[in-house]
C-alpha cells in the first residue's frame, strides 16, 4: 500500500510537485502547462484532445499527438520516484494524475476550510480560525503563476481565497478582536471593493469597536461607488446592518453586532466528464428549455432510461451549460433511488437548507414544513436544482420549487410520468455515430474499423460499456481493439469482461433488477429464453408461463422502471425490446433455474410462432409449396393476432428470423426448419430473398445435426428456389436434385413431387422446355395418387408453359383449362391470377393480342387484390410490351411499370 504524503502537490503558486519536501524539476513551458492540467483535474482522466486544446488551440499540428506522448514520457521521468513510483497513469486515450485531495494544497485548502466552517457554524471561532489560518498558509502565490492558461481556474480558487479571508475574519470577530482587524478589512475592501461581505464585515469591526461614525461613512462611500460604477442599490442584508447601527447610534459601542453573512450562494455540481460525446440535438433542445424565461413555474426536464445509459453525465453537462442562468445556487442531490434506502424528502430539503445557510436548530421535521420553507427560500431567486436517481413522483414533488425563476434536472431509471410538472426525455443508447466519435476518443486508436464495429455492437451504444472498453485498453499495454472484440464476442463472458475499477455494466444492470418483485424478476430472467429480437407480450407470457393480461401488466412495469423498452411497430399490439447487454445480464440470471423448466418454456414460446404462421401463410397466396407440417409442437394463441397476416409477417420478421436461429441453436431442428419454411411463404411474396437465405441455411445446418431429413430435403428446396430466382442454375439444380434424392431415400413421395415441380421451371428457365414438360408429367402423376389439388396446378401450369415454348399449344390450352378448373375448385385467387397470366401468353403466341390483354387485365386485378407486388410488376411489364408493340399509349394517369 502506498505511504501518505510522499508526493505533494502545489497549484498555489507556480506549478510543483514535490517527492518528501523536494522539489521535483517539471521540464520545459509545455511541459509545466500539461502538468498543471492534470494537476486541476487530479485523480480524474483529462482526454488527450483536451490536452492539444489547451495548447495549441483550434490549430495544432499535425504531431500534436506524438508531442503530447513525448511531453507525458519527460514528466513521467521527471517525477519517478526513488524507489519508482509513477503517478502519471493511461486511462485509454486520456491521462490521470493518480493523486488524493490529501496530496494536494487545493485538497488540503478545501479540506481545512471546510472544517473551519463546520467549526464556525457551531460558533467554535478560536478553532475555526486556526483552521481557516492554515488553509490560507498554503497560499504561496497567484494560482498557476507563469502558466498562460486556465484563467476560469485562477478566478475560482481566487474567489475561494478571498471567501476564506471572510471566514477567518468573521471568527476572528467572534474572539473580540474587532479593533485589530479593522486595518486588515480596509485593506482587503480596497483590494477588492465591490466585494458586499468584506464591507459588511468593516462595518461591524468598526461599531463593535465603538466607532460607528465611520462605520455609516464606509457603508455611504461604499454604496456610491456601487451606485455610480455598477448602477446596483446594497442588497436588503446590508441595508438591514446600517439602518440597525443607524438606529442605535452612539449609544450601541458596547453591542455585540451580529458579524455580517452574505445570503449562500450554494454550488454543489459535481464535475462533468470532459470527454463527453454526441447527444447534441438532444442537448440544444434541453438547453433552450432551461433557459427560457417569462414562465410562471419551472421547466423540469425528467431524464429516464436504463443504468449506464448516460443520464447523470448529460443531467451534468447540461447543468454546468446552464450554470451561469442561475447565479442564486446550483444545488445537487444523490437521491440513491436504485438503492434499498432511497433517501427521504425531508433529508434532502435539510440539506439544500444548510447550503442557504439556515442552522440545524431552524429546519423544520415535518417535510411539507421543509418543502415549503424551501420554497419561500428560493422564491425570486433564479436557483438550479439537479436531483439524480429518483426512486419516484412521491420522492420529487416535495423537493420542487414553485417559481419560474428556478430550473429542475432529474435523473431517474423510471418514467416518471405521474408527476405533474416536467418534460419526460426518454435517454436512449448512444446513436452509431455518436458511440464510434465515444469509443475513438476514449480509446484514440482507429487501426482496425471492422474490430471497432465489433465492439460497439457488442456495447449496443452503452456510454458505460464503452467508457469501461477505453478504461481497460489504457490499463493493459499493447492491448487493441481486435483482443477487446473478441473478449466480447461471447456472450456469457461479456459482462465478466465489461468491469474496470468501480464500473461495472453487470453492478448497475443488477441495482434495477434487485429491486424488483419476485414475479417481476422472474418475468425479466425468462426474457433471456426469448429471441435476441423485439417480442409481443404474448411470447414473454408463454416464456413466463403466465396469464397474458397479468404478463402484460408485468411488462409495462418493466417498461416504467426502464428494463424493458417499447419497440416500434406499425400495427398491431404492443412490442417490447431489451437491450443486448440487458439480455445478457437476463441469461446469466435465468442459468440458475432448472435445466427443464428452460427447455420446456423455450420450446412454448417457439412453438407459438410456429403456429401464428402458420395461421398467418394460411391466409397469404400460396406462391411456394409448403410441406406437410413437421411434429414440431405448436402453441396455440389466440387467431385475431394475425387477422391481417402481411401486417403480421412484416413486424414479425426480425423475431422469426432470430427464432430460427435460436431454435438451432437450442438444437431444435424439428422447430427449426418449420419455422423457416412457414416464413418463406412471406419472403417469397415479399421479396426478401436475404432473410429467406438466411433462415434456410441456418435451419438447414440444424436440421441435418438432428437428423431431420424430410426437413433438410424441404430446406434444399427452398434455396433451390432462391438460386433459381438469382439466376444461379447450377446451384440450384444441386440443390434441388438433393432435395429429391434424400426424399427418395426417406419415401417422401409429396417431397420428391415438390422437387420435381422446381426441377421443372429449371429446365424451362435453361432452355430444356422437352425435359421442363417431361418433368412437369413425373410430378403431376404423384400429385395425383396422394391427391395434392395445389400441387396439381402448379404441374398442369408448369406443363402448359412448356408445351407453349414447344409451340404445342392445343395442349397447352387444355392443361390450363385443368389448371384454371383446379384453381375454381381451391378457391384460390392467386392461382388463378398466374394461370390467366399464362393464358395471356398462350393468346399472344396466337396473335391475339386483345384476349391477350383481357387475360392480363384480370390477372393484374386479382394480384392487385392480393397486394402481391412482385407478381403484378410482371403482368404490368407484359402488358406494358404488348402496348409498345401495338403503339398503344396507355390510358392517362395509369402507371404500367412499377419500380
């Protein structure tokens, strides 16, 4: 452990760090100026760029960073210790004088006067003075003498200087030592005199000494000069202490006259982060509510949202921003509403009381007391208040001020939307551009974008996780960007890794989940068994084994306390999502429970996707040919939630297409293919040919581990159908003639007719119109013997289109006239539509261009009917050629070709 004291360091003054008393040589200017940064900013990383800043300004050159390496090399030599101590460290792309406020003289000033004024409060003057007298020793000089910057940080410690000269003097007055103080306050009111204490106090000096004459003339040359120079009247607390020595005249030389006390003017805002990123629109929106004026109550803007968001650091930057609009007091208050024991209202008022310098003795024990005696404080004043990690509205409202003048910041992981006054500001992650701008200066490397992607998908935009990534590249040498991204890359290990010092992603995500009920954490743990996509309440319910309506209270519950957020949706009911690193703390919470449980309430929650899409390819067109469902089991739900089924599909695809991987990776081949060929009867109408790609291999590689052969036979399929839409013969041939040998081997005998119908196409696509229409016959004969009705139009089509090419058209006439009779007897429109599509064709190949065209017609309206765009953009395209062929226009205001 290291020994106290051995470094001291000196900010009053010239720069200087000493090791045992020895002054220790700091190098040349530049050197001394980064000393003096960090020196301000001790024992908190100060970036690089604000370094270059302090240097060279808005024009560095073009090694600013190799200069700024080179300056903290010479420093770090020239203040090694003997027995190699080293107090400059790395935080990522920052650098941190490793100091206490014990090693410092602005931590020992601040130390020692704040015990003086605890002394003083209690009327202690002799040990207050004292205090007050060593504090001021430290003072060898103007702050920073000889450093050229810093001008905002050599007003405050001289503001804090001068204060303290107050302080003394008005203990010194409390020991009866009126007389020789009066020589020191003229001096100090000449040194600064406009400065209302120091005038207050003279006055006092001089009527406790008997004189009051002089006492009234320096009030009067004192309030002219403020009259006249700054066009200002005395405050009512002065003209309270000259109308009392006024009125008591000659007569009062024995009087012990209260020692004069400017009004507090408390500023308790924690430092920002100097390094904070992004958020700008969010921050010039909120600034401008802060500052706008003419209002009869105060704006109070509720920042919420989840642990490690950012909430408290922009509630911060937004406070020091503002600061200066509210020149009464800047107060600040940790309302711990994450703990067990949030704080109590009354004990926050009691505090912001003292900080307006009202005595223990004088605040009152009742809150609505305090709340209101804060009130009347503040009242007219422009005051700020900054209230983090509320627990609730009950907590808030006594702790709120009444006028317009004064302004409200509130941090808090719940919506807090029962409040009656405030803007509720939901704080999301951090936009992509805004984390890379984060994780660049936090890390001031770029060497490897395809890891620095890495890493901030696996942070999800968190400011914390990606605060903790900078923090741990600065702590090991060498270390880069491509060794984080693959520490990461595992998700039980992520939160292990994602901790450095007293930042932790899993200690803030765990405060929110401890303070749940027992159900509700139980609710939250069972997420971790959903998808890693957004969720319907249904499916958190069959997770959870619950009620629907009880699990959708649930939810809204998790939503208010931020664990849970509303995922956006274009119809249909409410969608949930949880962030990645949220989920990953749900897993590692839900690994405790029985290994059954699990299994079981992950097969429900699959098994009811599985049968909503079913439900819902029931009642799309039939475009492919799906097979005869698996043994997979199915959930059911209630119907109406997919009573418009494209609406469904279209918010449900990201969570079918994690569900597919989730059952393969839960090794469920059963559920995985039928998952991902139910789906493909959306993607094929849709065109989603990436995602269809996508949820067959993944099933694929699944259901060949699990042996489930009809399965990968239906998969093989379906991508021999995707390559055939791409163009890709060869590869789908493969992939078909597969499909067809493996239902050979298993006797599928509906499996191997649907290969056969895609071998069809594929022969006529590449040229073989004899072996499409031979093919097309194969199929249909097994269509027949197990009385596939759908699968026999779609051979009788496919037939028809080949003896078409083959310019046998009489037959290609009657197998559509069997193929249009089987479509009338399924009912099924969009058969219909693609048979008179062939129709169509088959009339132009005669020449007869206007049955061509009423065959086309229909077949567009149907498809129109059925919002199938693909397939309509094809008959408009025929038509369209028909059209230029004739020199036809086509009718005003009718668009043919759709792109």
């Amino acid at each position: 452990m290291k020994e106290k004291n051995l470094y001291f360091y000196r900010l009053f003054g010239e720069p200087a760090a000493e090791w045992q008393g020895t002054d220790l040589p700091l190098g040349p200017p530049q050197a001394r100026r980064v000393f003096a940064l960090l020196l301000i900013e001790a024992g908190r990383p100060v970036p690089s760029g604000r370094i270059i800043d302090e240097l060279w300004g808005e024009t560095p050159p073009a090694s600013a960073k190799v200069q700024i390496q080179g300056l903290i090399s010479g420093l770090r030599r020239a203040l090694r210790s003997p027995r190699g101590d080293q107090p400059i460290l790395t935080r990522g792309a920052a650098y941190q004088l490793d100091a206490r406020p014990e090693d410092t003289d602005t931590g020992r000033f601040t130390c020692l006067a704040a015990r003086g004024r605890e002394l003083l409060a209690r009327d202690c003057h002799r040990e207050a003075a004292q205090y007050f007298r060593d504090a001021l020793e430290l003072w060898r000089g103007p702050v920073l003498a000889g450093i050229p910057a810093a001008a905002e940080v050599v007003a405050r410690w001289e503001e804090e200087r001068l204060s303290l000269l107050e302080d003394k003097v008005e203990a010194e007055l409390g020991l009866g030592e009126h007389d020789r103080l009066v020589p020191e306050l003229r001096d100090l009111l000449t040194a600064a005199p406009f400065r209302e204490r120091v005038c207050g106090l003279l006055m006092t000096a001089l009527a406790r000494a008997g004189r009051v004459a002089e006492a009234l003339d320096v009030y009067a040359g004192w309030r002219r000069r403020l009259v006249d120079e700054l066009g200002v009247e005395p405050s009512p607390s002065i003209r309270s202490l000259h109308c009392e020595i006024l009125r008591d005249g000659q007569g009062m030389t024995t009087r012990e006259y209260p020692a004069y006390q400017e009004p507090a003017v408390p500023s308790q805002l924690p430092p920002g982060i100097p390094d904070f990123v992004g958020r700008d629109a969010l921050i010039a929106d909120l600034l401008a509510e802060l500052r706008r004026d003419g209002r009869d109550t105060p704006p109070v803007v509720l920042l919420t949202g989840a642990g490690g968001i950012g909430k408290s650091s922009l509630a911060i930057r937004l406070a020091h921003q503002v600061a200066d609009d509210y020149p009464d007091g800047r107060l600040f208050a940790a309302l711990r509403g994450t703990t067990n024991e949030p704080r109590s209202p009354e004990a926050v008022l009691a505090g912001f009381l003292r900080a307006f310098g009202v005595p223990t003795d004088g605040i009152p024990a009742d809150v609505d007391d305090c709340a209101c005696l804060f009130r009347s404080l503040v009242h007219g004043r422009r005051v700020l208040l900054v209230l983090d990690d509320a627990a609730g509205e009950a907590q808030l409202r006594p702790l709120l001020p009444a006028g317009g003048g004064c302004a409200v910041i509130v941090t808090s992981r719940f919506v807090l939307a029962g409040l009656e006054l405030g803007r509720q500001v939901p704080v999301d992650v951090l936009p992509l551009a805004d984390a890379e701008a984060l994780l660049a200066k936090l890390t001031e490397t770029d060497e490897d974008p395809v890891a620095a992607q890495q890493v901030l998908e696996h942070c999800g935009g968190l400011p914390l996780a990606l605060r903790i990534v900078g923090s741990r590249i600065g702590d090991r040498t060498g270390w880069r960007l491509a060794d984080v991204a693959d520490e990461l890359s595992v998700e039980r290990r992520r939160l292990d890794w994602l901790c450095a010092g007293d930042l932790a992603v899993r200690g803030s995500l765990s405060l929110g989940y401890r303070q749940l009920a027992p159900d509700r954490q139980r609710l939250f743990r069972r997420l971790g068994l959903l998808p890693p996509a957004d969720f319907p309440a249904w499916a958190a319910a069959l997770a959870d084994d619950g009620e629907p309506g009880a699990t959708s209270r649930a939810l809204e519950d998790l939503r208010h306390r931020n664990m849970v957020q509303p995922a956006p949706r274009a119809t249909g009911a409410p969608r949930y999502r949880v962030h990645d690193l949220l989920r990953a703390f749900a897993v590692e919470e839900v690994a405790v429970e029985p290994e059954q449980d699990r299994a079981d309430a992950t097969e429900r929650v699959l098994g009811g996707w599985l049968w909503l899409a079913e439900k819902a390819a029931d009642r799309l067109s039939r475009s492919v040919l799906r097979p005869e469902p698996g043994t997979a089991a199915r959930t059911s739900l209630d119907e109406g939630l997919v009573a418009e089924p494209l609406s469904w599909f279209r918010d449900e695809v990201p969570a079918l297409e994690a569900a597919v991987s989730h059952a393969a990776g839960a090794g469920l081949g059963e559920l995985a293919w039928e998952l991902a060929v139910v789906a493909a009867s959306y993607f094929d109408h849709s065109g989603l040919y990436a995602e269809w790609s996508r949820c067959h291999r993944c099933a694929l590689a699944a259901a060949r581990e699990s042996g489930c052969a009809r399965g990968e036979a239906a998969l093989l399929r379906g991508i021999g159908q995707i390559y055939l839409y791409r163009d890709d013969f060869r590869t789908a041939c493969e992939a078909l003639t597969e499909s067809c040998r493996i239902s050979d081997r298993i006797g599928d005998r509906a499996g191997r007719a649907r290969a056969l119908t895609g071998l069809c196409v594929l022969a006529r696509v590449a040229g073989r119109p004899e072996t499409s229409r031979a093919t097309a016959s194969r199929a249909l004969a097994i269509f027949r013997e197990i009385g596939d009705v759908l699968g026999m139009a779609h051979a009788h089509t496919s037939s028809a289109v080949a003896s078409t090419e083959l310019g046998l058209l009489d037959e290609a006439e009657a197998e559509l006239d069997e193929a249009g009779r089987l479509c009338a007897e399924l009912n099924d429109p969009h058969r219909t539509a693609l048979v008179l599509r062939r129709r169509g064709q088959l009339h132009l190949r005669r020449d007869d261009r206007r049955s061509a065209m009423s065959c086309l017609r229909r077949a567009l309206e149907l498809l129109d009917s059925l919002s199938d765009e693909i397939c309509a953009s094809r008959v408009r395209l025929e038509l369209a050629r028909i059209r230029a062929s004739s020199g036809d226009r086509p009718p005003s205001g009718k668009v043919l070709i759709r792109t």
